[in-house]
C-alpha cells in the first residue's frame, strides 16, 4: 500500500536498577510490543528509529564519590558514558538485525523531553513509542514523566506502553 | 512472529457538519492512518474492531421542534437512529473489505467515554485508535474530548491521531 515504510520512532533509556543491564524495563517492554503488535513479521514495511538521551546530571551519579583532578579525569568519565550509551544502543540494534528490520540508533544529550520533542521534529518519525512505568497520581508528582510530556506536545502520533504490574520492581519509581 | 492477529480498535462517530456524510472527520483520519502507517500491506496480521457509541441526546437534537403523539413516533425514530448508526458503520466495513482486512463492527448507545472503556475491558483489543479535533485549551473546556479520557483511562494502549489544520471546517469544534 505505502512504499515508504512507517518509521517508527522508540525512545530508550538505561535501567535505575543496580545490575540490570543496560535498557530500562519500560523500554524494552514498549520496543518488544511494538515489534510483536505492529511490525510483526511485515519487516520491509517499517524502520526503527531508536534514540536514546543521556541525562548528564543523572548519568554523573555514580561519580558522586570520585575526585577529579585533572582534565584526563574527565575524558575518561566522558568516555564511559560514551561506552554506556552504545552498550545500550547495540541491545537494540541486535534485536532488529536478528528479527530483519532496518534501524537507526543514535545518542543525544540533553533534557529527555526537550530532545525528544526536537528530535521529532528534526526527524519526522510517523509514531513515537515511549515506554512508561505506569505510575499513579502521587508517585507522578515527584518522578514527573516524560511520556505525558510527549503525548502532550510531540508533533507525530505517540504510543504510551506501560510498564506490566507483574514487571515493577521493589521501588515502583526504579525502571 | 505472532500467531493472532493484532486487534486494533477503532471508535468512530458522526460527523456534526450538516451535509458531510456519516463518518466525521478526525475519525476517517484515524482510521485511515491505521491502515497506511499500521497495517500498511500486512492485511493478515491485524483485526479493525470498528465501535460506534450512540449518544442518545445528541441524536435526538434534530428532533427537537418534532412532535410525538403515538408510541410509532418513537420507534420511528429509533429506526432512523439505527440505520444511522449502519450507514456509519457501512463505510469502515466496506473499506477494510476493499482492502482485505478482516473487520467486526458493532454500535452501542451511552457516553462515548464510558462505552469505549467498556468496550475495552470486554474485548480486550491490542490497541485502540482514535481520532482528536486537535483543539486548543481552552475551546477544550466546553466540549471534552473522549481521545484524552482514553489515553488515562483505557486499560490497552491508545493512539491519538489529531485532525490535520488543513482539514479544519470553519469552526474548529465541528468534525
């Protein structure tokens, strides 16, 4: 029907959780269903845009012990969240080699919101999927949520995946 | 990949421009970005679970300088109501029939809101799509929209899909 393929963008983000690696469990959940519900097995119809945004703030947690000294300290911290983000970003990519469907992955940092809204437009994907840990009213309030944001000002149609019950974690605000 | 088909619902309605036949913009517009972008050329893999929700008042609106004196009046009426209602319905099936799609379609009467989740926790589709007027804040106020009570509400995921500004008829809260 359409020759172009339905480019579907899915924005990505590492897990909170101590030792799980690499990609959110809200993530994974949203790129999993949308390729076992809307690409299924038409591979040639679609093409992945996978982003992911770093948070620096957020990303320099871990160093909140460290004692920089000299500027190779940051290089090497910049290095490892260079690292990071690929190790993320390769998840992805593998999963859609393996299944046979084209992707894009690709890195930015910045305010997740912000530079998912910019990159929609930049980009003009025909769907966003963004995953989301399903949250309720309070827990909202502190944690704030980007997939609201998006569904509230993206320029393309977007899908909100929420996280399963069975799939929270202790701490319903880890991911 | 799956076995199932995917089971998109789609919530359509009447158009309230006088002259515009049946189906009222944004819903053809969400519907027919499901087919484009979602289901492109996959016709085997997805379901359209078409659902009308007759909102009894408002289809009395045209009655409102009638007059009733015999309980044939009523039922009159409630015949035009229903063969509205197909005439609506009509036109999805017969599209997914020209495509080759395998549709159901069924009309019920209530708040479209209420219906709609109803509907949902019944049948339990993979997704539902509906279609938005894309208003503003503040034209929002006065006449609510079902598309934002969805996507809190709906126990599936829910793709908003806004009319485009160009399809717009001279005032915005037409459809």
């Amino acid at each position: 029907m359409a020759e172009q393929p339905t480019r579907l963008m899915v924005a990505v983000n590492e897990s909170t959780l101590k030792g799980y690696p690499h990609a959110s469990i809200s993530c994974r959940g949203a790129f999993e269903w949308a390729l076992k519900k809307i690409v299924r097995d038409n591979v040639a119809g679609f093409k992945l845009l996978v982003l992911h945004v770093q948070v620096p703030d957020e990303d320099g947690f871990d160093d909140m012990d460290s004692i920089y000294a000299s500027p190779e300290d940051f290089r090497s911290m910049k290095n490892r969240d260079r690292i990071r983000g690929l190790h993320l970003l390769e998840f992805f990519v593998n999963r859609c080699y393996e299944i046979g469907v084209a992707c894009e992955a690709w890195i930015k940092k910045g305010d997740p919101k912000e530079v998912i809204l910019h990159e929609i437009r930049r980009v003009q994907p025909d769907l966003l999927v963004v995953g989301s840990r399903g949250l309720g009213p309070f827990q909202r309030v502190f944690v704030g949520t980007v997939s609201e944001f998006c569904l509230k000002h993206a320029e393309c149609p977007v899908i909100v995946i929420k996280r399963r019950p069975e799939e929270t974690p202790q701490d319903p605000v880890d991911d």
